[in-house]
C-alpha cells in the first residue's frame, strides 16, 4: 500500500500461525522469543523495531524514516525491511535477552488482569483448555516465568522457517514497497516446499461452569472473569457481532454499568382503600422487599473486552471488586450475559455501532492500524453490511446462553 506522504516506511512480518502450535507446557514461548529477538536488535539497527504478538499471528514490526537527503525511497524501503527480516531470520539471542523479555512478558500480563495474571490464566484454561495462549497470547504466568532458553530459541527458529507474511506502508511509490518485498526475501530461507502452519489434533472443548483461583496475599480487591467461548471468528460478521457487544457493555451508561447499579426507586404502590385492607404480613404471605433496597448498587467495577483469535474467541468480563461483593457481581454478570439476547434493544445497537465507528475512525489514524489491517486483509475488505438488531440477538443466543457461560473467582490467599 502506498501512503505518499507519511512520514515512515512501515513494515509488518509475521507468521500467520501465530502460537498455533503451543500447547499446555509452553504457553507464551512464541511471545518470550518475538520480545527477547527485539531486545537483541533493538541496539543495532538505525530502524525503531517492535514485537508484534497476537493470536493469529507473531512477527516484529518496523518503521523508519529517511536517513538523510540523499537516501532514495528504494534504500529507506529496503533498509526497514531487512532490518525486520533480520530480526526474524537471523537472531540468536542470549540469556540477558530472554530475562527482560520475560520480565516484559509478566508485566504485560500483570497490567491486563492484576496479581500474577490468576484469573485470566483460569479463564483462558477454561475456554481452551490444552491451548491457553489460543486466548492470551502471552501465555499463563508460571510457563512464562519458567520457560527455558532453548525452548524459546527453537520456537523462533521454527517461527521463522515457517510461513512468513510482509505488508508495507510505503510512503513513496509501488517501486518502494517492492525493493522492500525483495530485500526481505533475501533473508529467509528459501524452502522447495509450501510453508504451511502445522494443524493442532483435537478439537477445543472448553469446560463452562465455576472456577476459583486464588490471588497473591495482599491484594487490594478479588477478581472475577465472566464469559463465553465464541463461535469460529474466521467470518468478519461474527467478529463485528462480537465487537458490538463489547461496545453495549462498556461504558459509564452500557449494561455492564446498569447491572451492577442500583435500580431506580420503584413508584410508590397506591394508596389502600379503607374497604380493601392490606392483608396482614405472613410466612405464607411475606410483605414485599423494597425494590431499592433489594438490589443495591455494588463497589465493583467491570470492563468486557475480546480475547483469542480464530482458532478460539471469547467474551470475557473482568470484575474487580471487595471480596465480599465478588460473589454477587459475577451472579449479576452471568445473569446479564445469559439474557443479553432477549435485553438488547435498537438503542443498544445504535450507541454501540457508533461507539464501534469512533474507536475505529480514531485507530485508523495511527498508520501501524493501517498496516495491521492491511496484513490481515480488512484493509481491502468490503465495508460489512449494518447489523440488524435480529441478527445480534441471534448471536448473542447462540454463543450465551447460561450453559456455555465460564466463571472464574479469584481472591487473596
């Protein structure tokens, strides 16, 4: 794709079979090797290089600008690409690199869902439960925090004698982009086969139901992940389905935030007539519980948001919350989820589509979006037709119903 104008060259190379291949005992060893392979690098190249790790696929990404005056767009093309293909192709890195990357590595995990990344890991093992990076491509803490040197050399190595795929942003013309194709060709081994991603054996059964997982002593508050394993994304329509219902849920006013609020005071009942007495209280006839009083606003705070890709998908809802509370707010966050298909209504699909189109209006600024899209091919994908509210609620009933729904406890030890 050519961008005449923008200020770098970008390039994306990556294996489309992501961490397809890992399994229960080395989960997270294709992200320790993306991070540890540009650690390495990172100190020798003129060219800002990054990891890029998801689901779907593992790669670096690499963006530059001109050097100088007299540097052609042929050379600036062909300079960010072998640097990336370098990266990939031609790194060996060492046991200084494999420590920060795993230090990186369990931040990451730590930031996205607190204390040793508990309740995720549970979540994840519930959902795919041989492959949990097929749900967090980072892996599950202990296997990151114990993965040995040379299993995560040997999976660079494989990733990098496997299938490979280049997008570039150029910023010139078509004859940058291609000097940049074949600058990066020339780093990677050529191969009288076709390079194809291994296919796991078995299908992913996930296990729905309750869980508990404890977190590390002194945690402020428990934690709770509430959701569901997706239908296949490999079509853009479920996909889109399912980002719209992130977007219901979130949000100071979307239905994560009703639920675990108060209800607004109930009308006062009319006035008894004299004639028509209230029949006096009994254990047979207990006196009604006030409506405002009966479900109280919770100290608990929710996010839902995506994982996996399309070997296996989720909805997931995080809770945080006081641990006396955290039983209560994942009830009501089940119970939201397992009648979303009969709640939603019209103006949950209108506030969601826009909540939708302005984070991707606002992504689409940034040009390393672009090349994602570009790489995964919804750059030249024909823009979806408007979901109906029919067929939302059809998805929803479909991927949430109370049986398929997996709930994960985490409190402090």
């Amino acid at each position: 794709l050519v961008e005449r104008g923008q200020g770098e060259v970008w390039v994306l190379l990556a294996s489309p079979c992501g961490v397809a291949a890992e399994g229960l005992y080395d989960a997270g060893a294709t992200a320790l090797a993306a991070l540890a392979a540009v650690q390495t690098r990172r100190r020798e190249l003129d060219v800002t290089i990054e990891p890029w790790v998801t689901a779907d696929a593992v790669g670096v990404i690499a963006h530059a600008p001109f050097r100088d005056d007299r540097e052609t767009p042929a050379e600036l093309g062909r300079r960010v690409a072998s640097a990336a293909a370098r990266t990939i192709a031609a790194t060996t890195f060492g046991p200084d690199a494999l420590t920060q990357a795993r230090a990186a590595a369990l931040q990451h995990l730590e930031r996205l869902s607190g204390g040793r990344a508990a309740a995720l890991e549970a979540f994840a093992s519930a959902i795919a439960p041989d492959h949990p990076s097929w749900i967090e491509p980072f892996g599950v803490w202990d296997r990151v925090a114990s993965g040995a040197l040379e299993t995560v050399q040997l999976r660079w190595q494989a990733l990098a004698t496997g299938p490979l795929r280049l997008a570039v942003l150029a910023n010139a013309d078509a004859a940058q982009a291609a000097a940049a194709a074949e600058a990066a060709e020339r780093w990677l081994s050529p191969r009288l086969a076709p390079r194809t991603c291994g296919s796991p054996d078995g299908a992913v059964v996930p296990r729905p139901g309750h869980h508990d997982a404890r977190l590390p002593a002194g945690t402020a508050l428990s934690q709770a992940v509430v959701g569901a394993r997706l239908p296949a994304a490999r079509e853009a329509t479920a996909r889109e389905l399912a980002e719209l219902t992130v977007a219901a849920l979130n949000g100071a006013d979307g239905l994560l935030a009703a639920a675990l609020a108060a209800p607004a005071t109930a009308p006062a009942p009319p006035a008894t007539s004299p004639a028509s007495p209230a029949a006096p209280a009994t254990a047979a006839n207990p006196a009604p519980a006030d409506a405002a009083t009966s479900r109280r606003q919770l100290a608990a705070r929710a996010s839902a948001g995506l994982l996996g890709g399309t070997r296996a998908a989720a909805l997931a809802v995080e809770i945080r919350a006081p641990s006396a509370e955290l039983g209560e707010a994942s009830t009501r966050v089940k119970e939201l989820l397992a009648g979303l298909a009969q709640r939603v209504t019209d103006a949950d699909l209108g506030r969601a589509e826009a909540l939708v189109a302005r984070r991707e209006r606002d992504a689409l600024a940034e040009p390393r979006r672009r090349l994602i899209n570009l790489f995964s091919g919804r750059a030249s994908r024909t823009p979806p037709a408007k979901a109906t509210l029919a067929a939302w609620r059809a998805f929803l009933a479909g991927a949430l119903g109370a049986d398929a729904i997996v709930t994960v406890e985490a409190r402090p030890d």
